[in-house]
C-alpha cells in the first residue's frame, strides 16, 4: 500500500511542475496583447489633446447629445426589458402556464435573430407601408427615433433578462419559502412582495446591468432606427467619426468616445459586481429538489395567460420575422406581399458576389474565434486550477473583454494594431478573440468541475500513460461541452455586427455588415433577402448547439 506522506508529496510535486510558471506567462502574455495594449493604447489616444481637449470634446452639443441619448435609451430599455421578463420569468416557472415549453422557445426566438434584423423587421412589419399598415391601416408612430430604438432593444434585451430571472427562481428562490408562506395563509400578491422579489432581487440587479450595457453597446438599431431620423447615440457617432478618420480631429473624438464606454461600463458593471460577489451564497432549492407549484388560479387563468404572452411574442418577435420573408419574396417594393407578387429573384440577386464575400469572411472569421478562444479558455481554466498569486486575477481580466463594450474594443484593437492590420480579416479576427475568450473559459470551467477524477486515476492505477489516461477518459467526457464551447463561440461570431462595422475594409466586410449596408443603400427587397439568408444560416448553427446541450445537460 502506497504511503499517505508520499501520496501528498507527489500531488504537491504535481501542483509545483515546472510547466506551470510557463502556462501562467503564456496567458498573462495573451491577456496583455489582447486586451491590456488596446485599452491602453485608447486611454493614450483619448488623452492626448489633454484633460482641456476631452473637456472640449464632451461640451461639444453633437457629442454630449449622443451620450445622452445613449445613457437615456439604455436605461429606459433595462428598466423595459428586466421588467418584461421578470413578469414573464414568474409566469413561466411559477404560473403553470398551458404550453410553458412552447412559450419558453417564443422568449428565446430573439437570441437567434441579430438586433439589427429585428429592428428591419420592425420596420417593414409596423413602420409607414408596412404589413400592418396595409392590412389594418395600423403603424408604430415614431418607430424611426428614440421610441423605436427603445422598443426594438427592450424585445432583443428581453430574452438576457429572462434567462436571469428564470435561473434564479431556479436556484436561488427556494420554493419551501414560498410554500411556507402559502400556508400561512398569505394571498399570492404578498407571497411574490414578501418572498419571491426580495430573493430575486441580486437576480434583478444583475439584468438590469446586463440590459443596460447590451442596450447601450447596441449600434444595428439606432443606426437603421435613428440615423433617418437624426437620433445619434455613442455607437453611431462612433460609426461617422470611424468613416471620417483622415481628420486626425474626428478620430480623436473616436477616441474619447470609446473611453467614454469604457468609463461607463466600468461604473455601471463593477460597483454591482463588487456588491454581488460580496454577499453570501443563497441555498439553492428545496429538500426535495422540486420546484414550487404554480399559484392557484383556475385553469381558465392559466390559459388567458399562455395566450395574452404568446400574442406578445407574436407580436414583438415572429411577425416582424415574417415581415421580413415577405418583404423578400415581393418582386418591388410598394407592392402588396400577396402570393401574386412572390418571386424568389430577390434571393437570386442577394446570393451574389456581396453574399459570397460576406459569408466567406464571416464564416473564416466565426471558424477562427471558436478554434482560437476554446483552446484560450482551457489554458485559463488549467492555470486557474493550480494555486499561486495572480491566477484569479488572469481569470478575472478574461472577462473583461467580454464586459467591454464592443464598439469601445474594437477602437481599442484599431488604435494599437491598426497600423499593420488595418482593413485586414486578421483585426477583426483579434477584436473577436478578445471580446469572446470569456465564453470559451466558462464552458470549459463549467465541464471540469463535473469531470469525475476517479475516472482518469482508474485508467493511471491500471497503466494508462498520462496521455492515454486523458485521452480515454477526459476527451470523451469533454467532447460534448467542447462542441458546444465551439458552436456558442462560432454563433456569437456569425452574426456579430458591432465590431465588425467599425473595422470592415473594402475587401473584408462580414454578412452582417452586408445586411446593414444593403438596408442603407435603401434596397429592402434584397436586404431583407440577405436578412432572411443571414438568420437561416444562424438557425443551422443553432440547431447542432441545442442537440449537442441537451445530451450533455
């Protein structure tokens, strides 16, 4: 029999192997050159006129205006979506609503369809001669302008507030609690004010941080919302400054700008971030791991319920998207999206050389962040798993790319790297990395700390070599969660928008930017067709990422 003392002396030898100090210089090495130049590099540049010449910049009434605007719209849209889906969150864990399952797909439809496609689809569903204008003589006023920037991103928001909610009520919000409350003879109002919301409330705080953040990164809408109608906020003021950058003056308001998004996601994620890292763990379910029952309303209650919040889905997500079909199959705009009028030479002239270009870029670069940021993000999960100083702290800067704005970011990446990769796939392509490695360290986090360890000592006892050892034991058990690491990475890149707007050049513009641009140009029978090209092809992706996440679930 083996001796303890040894046992320990040789797991101490393991924690202390010299490629340790290695892995942690590689990671920290990759920290720096992915996010600590860039933001530095911005700082530089946003202070370079000095504290007089950023003072100027923010007096400026066009600046000051579009970070007001900006500040406004996304408060007002994280007040609108978290409180949206914390109402939505409550009837679809604890209302027993009929259908539960179909409406909780109806709330996560958004996710799959990028803000900027839902902003046209508004447009073509509820703006001037839109759908619902032709059938029932019914439009959204002011859909172009701060009210329809708001609306748009309160239903793309939506979704990130419930999934929140939703996993608190499931983790956090003990049912017994609730149950012992019912019993006690409390109606189901003062249940939900007494019980429910208060353990909800660090759930709450949480959404509200993320919907505002989300809402003011946001460029897709304001620019097809706003920009007609002279709404500027921070991303697209950003946007004409980039599109002007040979004034060394419009491109050091970039700069400061950018900063500016910097500053405020720092204020606004890292004082809620101390707080909630700051309280204790809350116990997570009940005795017998059930969740609570659903109040009790009569089945009739139930059922108004499931159909007053599929209308709304309806509503606010699947007939904008059919709004946009139709715009695709119609041969001319003006008219009418009847049978009559269908053709599908929109799709004919969309899936040209713009298209070919678009997903061939998009594509390279979606492959690239995924085959770059899972291997990343295991190399901070492994040296996060051995003790030393500064391990948390390189787990800790991951995230932060991932917390910045990407607008601000991808100002960052242009100022420090710009001069060799301006205008290139690889720019865009760091921006991605640096932006997404938290998503790969996550995943990979979440998988080793359910991996059995019993496992890979089994296969070493019976003289499996450390690589055989890993290879029949490890990769097998990780090979569903890496998968998934993978697509989530690849669909995240598909369709983002943000940074790949401002660091586009001549020869490198993604899908989504052939989208955007196409809208622009005012051709909406061919842009909805790249629209309904563009959400089909993140479907495709999606589907494998659902299969391969319920098997590992």
């Amino acid at each position: 029999m083996a001796d303890p003392a040894q046992g320990e002396a040789l797991a101490s030898a393991a924690r202390r192997r010299p490629g340790d100090g290695s892995l942690v210089v590689l990671a920290l090495v990759l920290l720096v050159v992915l996010i600590g130049v860039p933001l530095v590099r911005l700082l530089g540049v946003a202070i370079g006129g000095g504290v007089a010449g950023v003072l100027a910049t923010l007096a400026d009434p066009h600046v000051g205006g579009a970070i007001v605007n900006s500040l406004w719209t996304a408060a007002l849209v994280a007040v609108l979506a978290v409180s949206a889906g914390t109402a939505t969150a409550l009837a679809t864990e604890r209302g027993g609503l009929a259908g539960a399952g179909w409406l909780r797909a109806g709330i996560l439809l958004p996710l799959l369809c990028p803000p900027f496609v839902t902003a046209f689809g508004w447009t073509r569903a509820y703006g001037p001669r839109g759908l619902a204008d032709r059938m029932f003589g019914v439009e959204v006023p002011g859909l172009f302008g701060p009210l329809g920037i708001v609306l748009v991103l309160a239903v793309a928001a939506l979704p990130l507030a419930w999934l929140i909610v939703a996993g608190a009520l499931a983790s956090r919000v003990e049912p017994d609690a609730e149950r012992a409350a019912r019993a006690s003879g409390a109606g189901p109002w003062m249940v939900l004010g007494t019980v429910t919301l208060p353990l909800l409330r660090p759930a709450i705080l949480s959404a509200l941080v993320v919907t505002f953040v989300f809402a003011v990164n946001a460029f897709g809408v304001p620019a097809i919302l706003g920009t007609p109608a002279g709404f500027t906020t921070i991303t697209t003021r950003l946007y004409q400054d980039l599109a002007r950058s040979s004034d060394p003056g419009l491109f050091a308001e970039a700069g400061i700008l950018a900063a500016t998004l910097v500053v405020l996601a720092v204020a606004v994620v890292g004082p809620v971030d101390a707080w909630l890292t700051g309280r204790p763990a809350a116990r997570t379910g009940d005795s017998a791991g059930g969740r609570a029952g659903p109040a009790r309303q009569g089945v009739w209650l139930r059922r108004v319920g499931a159909f007053g919040l599929g209308s709304v889905i309806l509503l606010a997500a699947v007939v904008p998207l059919v709004a946009v079909l139709l715009t695709a199959l119609t041969r001319a705009v003006g008219l009418a999206p009847v049978p009559a009028n269908w053709t599908f030479a929109n799709f004919g002239e969309a899936l040209g050389a713009r298209f070919a270009d678009g997903l061939v870029h998009s594509v390279v670069l979606a492959v690239g962040a995924a085959t770059i940021v899972v291997p990343l993000g295991a190399l901070l999960v492994v040296v996060g798993r051995h003790r030393g100083r500064g391990r948390g702290l390189l787990r800790t800067a991951s995230t932060v790319g991932f917390a910045l704005p990407g607008s601000a970011l991808a100002i960052a990446v242009l100022v420090a790297y710009g001069g060799w990769l301006r205008d290139s796939l690889a720019i865009i392509l760091i921006a991605y990395v640096a932006k997404l490695w938290a998503l790969g360290q996550r995943q990979v986090a979440g998988s080793l700390d359910r991996l059995p360890l019993d496992a890979v000592r089994a296969a070493r006892s019976s003289g499996a070599g450390p690589v055989a050892a890993i290879r029949t034991t490890v990769v097998p058990l990780l090979r569903p969660s890496l998968i998934a690491a993978w697509l989530i990475v690849f669909l995240f890149a598909l369709h983002e928008l943000t940074m790949s707007a401002l660091l586009y050049g001549p020869r490198t513009a993604t899908l989504s930017v052939v989208v955007l641009n196409a809208q622009q140009l005012g051709d909406p029978t061919v842009s909805a067709a790249l629209a309904v090209l563009l959400v089909g092809l993140i479907g495709v992706v999606a589907v494998p990422l659902v299969l391969v996440t319920r098997r590992w679930a």
